[in-house]
C-alpha cells in the first residue's frame, strides 16, 4: 500500500512539473516578426547594429524584407551569416571611401572598390557591380531565394513605369544587383521587359511588403542633414542627398500608411553614400539605436531577459 502510494505521488509529481514546464513554454511562445532593412548607402552598416540585437536575444526574425544596401545585408543574414562575419566583409574591401572619383586605391590586404568594381559608362552608369557581387557572394552558398534559412523579399524599382519590383524567387544576386543600381552610378538590370534599378527610387523602406507578422521592425538609415555639423555639400552630396530627401518624403508616406510595431531609426553624422569603409565608426554611431531596439523588442517579448 505504502508502495503505491509513493509511486501515485512520483506520477502526481512529474505530470505537475510537465504541466508548469509546459505552461512556461507557452507563456513564452514567440510572436512572428518581419524585419524590414531600408536603403541609405553606406548608413546600412548600421543594420550590423541591429541584427546583433537579435542574436544577443537568441531570437531571429521570420522574414526579412529590404532596399538596396537592405538588400544586401538582409540576403547576407538570410542566408546564415552573422553580424560579425558581415561586419568583416564589409571591412575586408573597405580600405578605401569607395568613391568612384577619388580615392580608389586600396592599400589594405582586402580588395578595393577599384578592384570589385568596372567602369559601365555604356550601360548608363558609372560602375558595373559584379565585381562587387562576386565578391560577397563568396562568402555565402545560397545562389537561390530558396537556399535562403529566412524568407526574404528583395525590392528594385521598374524604371520603365516607377513601380516597385519585388523578388523573392529566383536568382538572388540578380535581385541583389538590381535593387543597389543607384541611378548614374550602378548599373541597371535587364529583366523581360522591365529595367530595374534601386529600390530606394520607388519603396526605401519597404514596411507594407512583408507577409503578416506579430510585429514589425523597420530600420530606417537614411542620413541627417545637420547645417551646424556637417560640411558645405559638394556635387557629389547634392546630388546623392537629394535622392535621401525624395526617399524620405516616401518613408514618411509608407509609415502613415503601414506603421510598423518598432521604428528604429540610427542618428548617424558624417557618413556619405559610399563611406563604407567607416563600418566600425558607423556600427559605433548606431550603438544608441541598437540599444532602443533592444529595449522594444523585450517590452513586445515580455519574457525573453
């Protein structure tokens, strides 16, 4: 009797801490979230930022969706690499202010933009960007949208009729290409009948793209101009900070319209549309946004620490 006793008290026990463990596991059940990178040069070195949030919570998000320089890093996290592994691509061709007119030489190990990048004035541009490609597409496998780990959409812009072109199938450099071809400086990208060229023209942060999340996580890295800081802008900067305000009239519009769960956006100073070869002063500059970001994710996930 004392036997049985004992064993209804073992079985009363374990099914109560099964109970109470998966009790736990329910109250911390993650929402679905949607990432959305948005487009803004070499400002993008702050998503490095941000998506080490994510691996600091041991959380990543269900769907990635980005813009030009978004483009790229979301494909690089999609397809299974770190922030830190990002961080160090960027740096290894880096070496230089990756301006094509000045200061292409490249006296690092790693190669320059002189060394990625081809000069297309026949395509209507300045550059040819598959030097660039092949470059990063080394460091990762997926060739396909389907080799990705997380679903991504990529966005481009149609030249022919001003609207958004969304890849998510098929060939994933090729949506890559044509979603940075900055008007005038990348080349464009032939697709059946359409001529793409950056997202950043038509959907800079494209909040209204993702499939349906709990939440959604918008990064916006379009620069600042600040009179009192920042230098008197050559013709260079008029003309790439003029593309920045055309873009952030339309984010303001997307955000009315579609407003995300969390909207992030890093205070960045000085950082000019090819400055990538300031990614850790950049990553340094969005400390305080990836710090927020931090913040908002845990009062959305109240259990995660």
């Amino acid at each position: 009797m004392r036997t049985l006793a004992v064993r209804n008290w073992l079985i009363a026990s374990v099914l109560l801490l099964t109970s109470i463990s998966i009790s736990a596991a329910e109250e911390c059940r993650l929402p679905s979230i949607g990432l959305v990178l948005g487009s803004g040069g070499a400002g993008g070195l702050a998503h490095i930022a941000m998506l080490e949030v994510f691996e600091e919570l041991e959380i990543q998000p269900n769907q990635i969706a980005g813009t030009s320089i978004g483009a790229i890093i979301g494909a690089m996290a999609a397809a299974g690499l770190d922030s830190g592994k990002i961080q160090e691509i960027f740096r290894q061709f880096g070496g230089s202010a990756m301006d094509p007119f000045a200061g292409l030489m490249n006296d690092n190990d790693g190669p320059g933009w002189i060394d990625l990048l081809n000069i297309d004035l026949e395509s209507g541009s300045l550059i040819d960007a598959d030097g660039f490609l092949d470059f990063i597409a080394g460091k990762f496998d997926a060739r396909e949208f389907v080799d990705l780990d997380i679903p991504l959409k990529i966005i481009a812009t149609n030249y022919w009729d001003a609207e958004q072109h969304i890849f998510d199938t098929g060939n994933l450099l090729v949506a890559i290409k044509a979603s940075m071809a900055v008007p005038g400086l990348f080349s464009p990208v032939t697709l059946d009948d359409k001529l793409l060229i950056d997202g950043g023209t038509a959907n800079p942060l494209p909040v209204d793209v993702l499939d349906g999340h709990d939440i959604v996580i918008a990064i916006d890295v379009t620069g600042m101009r600040d009179p009192q800081s920042d230098d008197s802008p050559d013709l260079l900067d008029l003309l790439f900070k003029t593309f920045e305000i055309m873009q952030q009239s339309i984010i303001r519009g997307k955000l009315e319209q579609y407003p995300p769960d969390i909207y992030i956006k890093p205070a960045l100073s000085d950082v000019r549309l090819l400055h990538f070869d300031r990614v850790d002063e950049v990553i340094e500059q969005a400390s305080g946004a990836a710090a927020e970001l931090r913040e908002q994710i845990q009062s959305k996930i109240e259990c995660l620490d």
